[in-house]
C-alpha cells in the first residue's frame, strides 16, 4: 500500500513538472519583444514630456494604459468603468519672490535659497545659531521668536538629510522659532539639482486643507566654501529678516489607471494578487541640450513590463484574481499608492500580495533584484520564477538607502499587505546607475530590449506561481510589517 501511495505522489510530481514547463513555454513563446518595446517607445518618447503629474502628458500616458487594459480584456474595477480611481492632491505651488537679509548681506531666492516649506509672509527676529538644530543642539537654547540657523543632516554624510530637515522643523517651531535656515554645502547634490527638487510644484494628499499656507518656514541656503557656516556661528544678536510672497495651494486630482483578471477558483478568486507599477515621472527641466526626462527606466520599464505581463495574464487567468495599478505621483511621494492604501476599491484584508515593479535602472542582466528578498513567505517561488529564465535572484545591494520603504510597496506594507518590489539586476549604485537615474538621458533607445523581455517573462511567472499557489501568503516571522499584517488579516 506505501509503495502504491509512493507511485500515485511520484506520478502527481511529474505531472505538475510537465505543467509548469509548459507555463514556462507559454510565457516565454507568448510575451514579445516587439510589444515591450512599443509600450516603452511611447511611453517614454519626447512628446510625453516626462509624465509628470498634473499635465496632459501624465493625462495621456494614463489614457494610453486605460486602453492597453481595454484592449487585452483586463476588467474595470467595481465603482470605476473608467478604469480611474481619482487622487486628491493638493498642488503647492513654491514661493515666485524670496529674500534673507541678515546685516549687510542679503540672499535670493535660486540664487542662494530654496524652501522645503514656506507660507507668504516677513519674518524677522535675531538669528541663533544651533548646530546640527537637533534636540541636543537646541538644549538650553532659548530660541523663541528668533530665526535658527543651522547645518544640513546630522554630521554622517552617508545619511539622507532631508529627513532631518523635518524634524527640526518640528523641533524649532515648538520651541517658538520663526523660521529655520539649513547651510547647505553643494558636494553630493549640485546646487541646480536642489533647485529642482525644492523650487516649483510640490505635492501632497488632499486631507481637506487646500487653503492653509500657514506652514513654518523652513529654507536650505547654498554655502558653497564654508564662508556662511564661519559667519552664522559669529553672528549671534543680528536681525534677519525673511520675506516670502507668491506661495499658492490648489486643489488638483490625477487618475490612478487601475484594472483587474479575475480568478478561475471559487474560493481563491476572492484573494487579490496588486500589481503596482507607477507611470509618473519629473516632467521637463531647464538643460538647454535636453530638456525632457523621458523616465524609460524609471519608470518606463515597469508600467511596459505590467502591460506585458497583463495581457498574458487575461489570456491565462490563475486561481487568485489580479489587479493591475498604474500609480501616479510616485515621484511627489508615492501619493497615488498611499491614496488607493487609504481608499481600497477591494478591501485591503482580501490584498494578499503586493507585486510592485520599479526601478532606478540596472547594470547586471544576469539577475533580478528583489527589493524584500526573504521577507514574505512566498520568496522561494519568486526565485524560482527568475532561474526559469536563466537569471540569479539576488537581494537588495544597497540596504543602507531603505530602498524598500521607498517606492509604491510601502503604501501597501504598511497597512500589512506583504510584498517586494521585483526589478532588474543592479548590484551597487554605481556609474551606470547614476549615468540615468532621473536624468534627460533616460530614453528608449539606450535600453536592451532582450534582457528587459526576458525580465518580464520572469516577472510574469512570478505573479504565475503566486496566483496559483495554494498556501497562506504571510511576512516572515519577525518582519517589521508582520504585525501589520496580522491585524489587517486578523491572524
């Protein structure tokens, strides 16, 4: 009796074997590298501009994904035949006139200051110097009324240091400071790319508080040798005054493109496996040379690789149901993936996997980059969809920079839904990276066609295996975001 139990098990083995060799087949025979490409070619060719949120290009390129839908039979969502889910934004436009006048010496607005957040208005009050303007630094500090000058960061120059104007923001306005002001040195950032990130359009979700400009005021000042930081710690008891006009808030809203293949089981179909790709990008800056960040890596590549991916799936639905998510203004900080997070068309307790596709760019074709690399109990799966292909799996090279709380899987982590963000092979951040990342040089025709194909066919049995996988989809125990997920699934 074993031995004929052994024989019927041994029989079912090869018989799933055959199957998934011939999934194998079907993917790598059906996804095209002529369709790829066409995706990116349009998505990312000069008259899109760049994508970016809040322009007819970004209007056109959700159209363009709407009916890439349509047409490969993907489904609207309940409440949405459009295929759009609408964002609330609220688009702070930054101050047109800006001056810091300290003594003699005055300031202007580019020239020498940017704002991270600003209101209309004239401040004036004694400038106090405070370090790294950190809680130690401010010890003792009686800086009520007074205008604080201090450092960028926190001394360690492999840290990000925009976080930590936030918190000092925090920290100066409660203890009663009128305003802050960062010394910055241009040394990892030049100058003109500080002016581009701060300067112009910002964005953030619409909470109800389009008209309030009443935000502290809070300025980075260019100190290019060291000259300022010698001066401010010197000039303690002098006046500075800021003067700041032409700020505006207006309400705007941006379309997520979102779709769905429902599931073949009676049961699984009521699991949804999101796919989440964000289609949004800088938009055109000021180079006289090339003005226009095409965005074919970041994030052409992604949103080609889910059409692709979505019209295999239509073809050949699985157990779970899928939905496909184009998410915008990503790059103004994931806010179309932390909007449909805080307003799910499908409950997010019935979200068991978060799929997301993003990426800086690559410089291995050899391996896949997960980003969440052995945090979800599905990882074997997603590395045996990248050796199918004849690629290496490999983790996240660069964990200092938090890659994985960085992009649209987040928004979704974070309320428990587990996941990775699954992307072409990079191993370090090196030349060939920064060659593209957010830069006018980011265009179709600078990619290889061959291995980004080949990527996708490996994505595309990723979300394969998963969807058919019979098992519970659970964080690792221990992971950050387990917690999260129990409470979302009621574990």
């Amino acid at each position: 009796m074993k031995q004929f139990i052994l024989v019927i098990l041994l029989g079912l083995l090869v018989i799933q074997g055959f199957a998934q060799k011939k999934v194998i087949k079907d993917i790598d025979r059906e996804i095209k590298l002529t369709t790829y490409r066409s995706h990116l070619y349009f998505l990312a060719s000069d008259e899109l501009r760049g994508r970016n949120t809040g322009t007819i290009e970004n209007e056109i390129a959700a159209r363009y994904i709407a009916e890439q839908y349509r047409s490969n039979g993907i489904k609207s969502l309940p409440e949405i035949d459009t295929y759009y889910q609408q964002v609330s934004l609220i688009k702070e436009v930054s101050p047109q006139q800006a001056k810091l006048t300290i003594g003699d010496q005055s300031f202007e607005l580019d020239d020498d200051l940017v704002f991270f957040s600003s209101t209309n208005g004239t401040f004036e009050g004694e400038v106090i110097y405070a370090g790294y303007g950190l809680e130690d630094d401010l010890e003792g500090l009686d800086i009520e009324g007074k205008l604080v000058i201090a450092k960028t960061g926190n001394g360690e120059a492999n840290k990000r240091i925009t976080p930590f104007t936030i918190q000092k923001q925090k920290l100066v306005a409660e203890a009663g400071g009128i305003g802050l002001i960062e010394l910055y040195k241009p040394n990892r950032f030049p100058w003109k790319m500080i002016i581009y990130y701060f300067s112009g359009e910002k964005y953030k979700l619409d909470k109800g508080n389009a008209k309030k400009q009443n935000e502290f005021p809070s300025a980075w000042l260019k100190d290019e040798d060291g000259a300022l930081l010698s001066f401010f710690e010197q000039a303690g008891g002098q006046v500075g005054r800021l003067e700041i006009s032409g700020k505006n808030n207006l309400e705007i809203k941006v379309p997520n493109v979102l779709g769905m293949v429902e599931g073949t089981d009676p049961n699984l179909k009521n699991e949804y496996i999101l796919i989440s790709s964000h289609f949004d990008h800088l938009g055109v800056g000021n180079d006289p040379d090339d003005s226009i960040f095409n965005g074919a890596r970041d994030n052409g590549i992604g949103v080609a690789n889910m059409l692709t991916t979505g019209e295999y799936i239509a073809k050949h639905p699985l157990k779970r149901s899928v939905i496909f998510m184009a998410c915008n203004a990503e790059e103004k900080g994931l806010l179309g993936s932390r909007w449909y997070a805080d307003h799910p068309i499908i409950p997010l307790n019935q979200t068991v996997y978060n799929l997301n596709t993003d990426n800086g760019g690559y410089n291995d074709t050899e391996k896949i980059t997960i980003i969440g690399y052995g945090r979800t109990s599905v990882n074997d799966l997603l590395v045996q969809s990248v050796e199918a292909f004849g690629m290496e799996a490999i983790d996240d090279p660069v964990p200092d920079q938090n890659l994985f709380d960085r992009s649209d899987n987040v928004s979704f982590a974070s309320k428990g839904v587990p996941g990775v963000s699954y992307g072409p092979g990079f191993t370090s951040m090196d030349e060939e990276i920064r060659k593209y990342y957010h830069q006018p040089g980011d265009e179709p025709h600078t990619l290889d066609y061959e291995y980004l194909t080949k990527y996708t066919k490996a994505f595309t049995y990723a979300l394969t295996l998963i969807g058919n996988y019979d098992g519970s989809i659970t964080w690792v125990a221990g992971d950050k975001y387990e917690e999260a997920g129990k409470n979302l699934y009621g574990e």
